[in-house]
C-alpha cells in the first residue's frame, strides 16, 4: 500500500521567507510523486512531478523538490515566498502500473 | 476550454435524494478518475476509468455509489439515497494514455441538508 505523510497541516511564511513543506512516503516499489497546490475554490493544479528522472524536480512558480529515497522523502522547496503562494499544497504518490493518486492530507500555507 | 470540465460546480440536494455529477474530460485523455475531497483533508481516490470500462472502483465506498463512462469521453458519477456524510468537493481528473499526470476540474461541491 502506499501512502503520503505530510505533516503541521497550517504553515505561516514571512513574505520573502523560505518556504519548506515535508512529504514521506511509503511505498512498496519506486514511485511517482507529485506535488499539488490548491486555489480557494478551485482544482488542483500540478506543481510538479518526480518520475525516477532527475531527483531534484523544478516545478511552476519557482518551487522545487528532491527525492531521497534514503529518507523516503520529497520535501518542496521555494527560496522566496511571495503573497501569491498562500494557497492548500498537497503530496501524492503513485507508481508504475497503478494510476490512482494518494495524497497525503495537505498544507495550508499563509503567507504574512 | 481545454481543460477537465465539471458540472454543476455546487449541487444542494435533501437526504435520500439521487444526484448525478458531470465530468468532461480532456479531449483524448483515455483515463478519468473521481476523487472526493472532505473539509481538511486531501483527495481520496473512488474510481479509475480507462476507456469505457471501470479499471479500479475499489475506492467507492458503498454500493450507493456508481459511476459511468459510455462513451470513453464524459462521466458520471451517481450517488442513490444521499446522506449528509457524503457532503464534499468530488474531483475528476484526466490524462493521457502512458502518463501519470492527471489533470483535474475544479470540482463540484455537493452539500447533502
């Protein structure tokens, strides 16, 4: 089984500050992670994706994330937050031959 | 509009009533997928389409619960005799044939009172 921990569900960044947000996983084979923000009211948009390629992944709106799989992990990473960044960030892992997403429960991030 | 599309965007309806959510998907994805989304928490996997047949429904959770795809274009997701616990966000994604990124609507928020 897999499954995504993503853990303090509310984070508050300072504007300019680094913004960090965790994700481990479990899974039982390599897998496909992915990173995932949503807007008030709105889908998800894909922030972007590890598919055993490069392992430091550079996604939409400055953010990034590596996997490590010593640490199980796929932490995103963004050097400079901006007001525009508040917004629901998610983590979800899948792997070859199984399409459906599990996501972990989610980040809440605001930006002061 | 190239992208998933869903109706309605908000549904109210009483308990026990029948619902029916629409998904359009991207034009050529093969796969479609619902998830459902409860306050506070991430997307929970229901149901995996690929073409018109149902690949993995092991995420409905109970046999109130069905989804269709005729055509292996748009789908609905029928709910019967609605409860208030089934109030949520239920998501569709899609995506093309041999990836893994999906693609998703912005959802239709069903409020069961």
């Amino acid at each position: 089984a897999q499954s995504v921990t993503q853990l303090g569900s509310h984070v508050s960044v300072s504007e300019g500050a680094l913004v960090l947000l965790r994700c481990n996983y479990s899974s039982s084979v390599p897998p496909y992670l992915f990173w995932y923000v949503q807007y008030p009211n709105q889908g998800l948009q894909l922030l972007l994706k590890y598919t055993s390629a490069a392992t430091l992944v550079k996604g939409i709106n400055g953010f990034e994330a590596e996997f490590k799989k010593s640490e199980t992990s796929f932490h995103l990473t963004k050097p400079s937050a901006h007001m525009s960044d508040a917004a629901e960030y998610f983590c979800a892992v899948s792997y070859y031959g199984n399409n459906r997403l599990a996501f972990g429960k989610g980040n809440l991030v605001v930006v002061i | 509009g190239a992208g998933v599309s869903q109706t309605p965007s908000n549904k109210v309806t009483e308990k026990g009533k029948y619902v029916e959510l629409r998904c359009d998907p991207i034009s050529g994805h093969t796969a479609l997928y619902w998830y459902r989304q409860s306050l506070g928490q991430g997307p929970e996997f229901l149901i995996y389409f690929q073409g018109t047949g149902a690949a993995d429904d092991s995420g409905l959770p109970n046999d109130r619960f069905f989804a269709v795809r005729p055509e292996g274009s748009v789908s609905t997701l029928k709910i019967q005799r609605t409860e208030r616990g089934d109030s949520a966000m239920y998501l569709c994604a899609s995506s093309p044939r041999g990836t893994s990124e999906a693609f998703f609507g912005q959802g239709t928020r069903l409020t069961v009172v």
